[in-house]
C-alpha cells in the first residue's frame, strides 16, 4: 500500500471550510453541487476523527446540514406545470446566503489584519504637557529695544512701503546727513503731548538709500544720548517715537 500524508489546515468554523472546499474545487458559490461537497466536506470529519482530533458541534451541525439538502435535492420532483407566479424553494438558499455573508466579513477582516500589520509598523508618540518649557516673551518696552529689532522694524517698513508706493523716479541730490536727520526727528517730536509719539515711517521721505541709513543712524544716535525713546506694539511691528524730554548734551 502507497503512504498516505494527511494535512490539516486550520479553520475557523465550518464555513470556513465550506469557503476552502469551494475553491478548491473551482465551484460556482451560487450553485453548489451539494453531492460533491457533502463528500469532501464527510472526509474531511472523517480525517479528523481518524487522528483522534476533537471535532467540534458546529462541524457536525453543518454535516447534518449537508446531508439533509442532499436528501431534499435526491427526491425525486412532481411532474406537474407550476404556476409562474409560484417560487419553487432551493435546499441550498440558506447555504449559499450564509457563505456569502461570511466570505464577505472574511474579506474585510483579511483587510483589516493587513492594515494593523501595516501600522504596527508605524511608532505613535503621545502628546506631551510642555507647558513647563514654555517661555513667556513680552513685548519690549521703550528704551529695551536693541539694534537688531531697529534693523528688523526697519526693514520691514520699508517693504510695506515699496508695495504701497507709486512708481515714481525722481533725481535728487544725496545730501542726507546724520545731523539734518537727528534735527529733524526732534522737531518733529517737539510740542507733542507727554504720550503722544509720531510713526517712525513719517520721518522718511524718499526712501533713498542714504536717507534710509542717515535715519538709522540718526534714531540710534537719539535713542543713545536719551532723547528720544521708542516703543513697538508688536515684534516687528510699527515703531512710534516719542521725546523723553532730556535734553541732548551734544
């Protein structure tokens, strides 16, 4: 006698290998030749006990099955014309509905595994509380502003300028100076009320280069001897000057 090798898959109930018997067999789910599977399903029980495995309720429930719509499909039928508008039953509608609705959970648990192993590759960190490393930044106060914000607030104007203004090309003499820029500053502070300050931006009037630097200069020169002292409502915002009332030593 040849050896016989019998393995086993796994399943999970007997539809499962019901699902497995059919595709093995290359069989059309919605008409099921009851005959066949009722064989490969017996033998596969008959598998089973042989190697002394338990076989479970479920799978004998499911051959009972098998084998009841097996008898209804092997008795013979009346020969009679039915009615069109009669339904004749199938044995295998209960069958043929509960493997659809399980090859369908099957699918989408299938889907589900793949992405679970798919994010399992992934690595989630849970949010932290860093309300401890949070750093307050208030916004400077007059005479607290170094170079570095002037040049910023500076620069930034004068974007907002550029987009605003008219194209226009006018020939001018440069002549700007430190001094003229400085005087002017102060007379434009001069008879304001104590809280009352003037836009940095009204203190330019033709954007050229050295008119830019001049005032720079000029602001810094102010700001230094304390006659001047300037204030920002917000990082890089408009800088507004104001006289402090002390007179330059110069």
């Amino acid at each position: 006698m040849s050896e016989i090798n019998v393995k086993l898959a796994v399943f999970e109930g007997p539809l499962d290998l019901l699902l497995h018997l059919i595709q093995k067999l290359e069989i059309n789910v919605y008409d099921i030749p009851i005959a066949a599977i009722t064989e490969q399903y017996m033998q596969y029980i008959h598998a089973m006990q042989t190697l002394e495995l338990e076989v479970a309720g479920d799978y004998l429930v499911m051959a009972a099955t098998l084998m009841a719509i097996k008898s209804k499909m092997l008795l013979p039928k009346q020969e009679f014309v039915a009615p069109e508008d009669v339904y004749e039953e199938d044995p295998r509608e209960v069958l043929v509905t509960q493997l659809l609705e399980y090859r369908k959970f099957k699918y989408a648990a299938e889907i589900l595994s793949d992405k679970a192993k798919e994010r399992s590759d992934y690595f989630t960190k849970e949010p932290m509380d860093v309300d401890e490393y949070k750093e307050e930044s208030p916004l400077l106060v007059a005479n607290q502003l170094n170079t570095i914000d002037l040049f910023l607030a500076f620069h930034n104007m004068l974007e907002k300028k550029k987009k605003r203004q008219v194209v226009e090309t006018t020939i001018t003499s440069d002549e700007a100076t430190i001094e003229d820029k400085m005087n002017a500053i102060k007379l434009g502070l001069a008879g304001l009320k104590p809280n009352e300050g003037r836009n940095l931006a009204e203190f330019l009037q033709s954007y050229t280069k050295s008119e830019v630097v001049a005032t720079f200069l000029a602001l810094l020169e102010l700001m230094k001897t304390g006659s001047v002292a300037i204030t920002q409502t917000e990082n890089y915002g408009e800088i507004t000057l104001f006289a402090t009332g002390e007179k330059d030593e110069n």
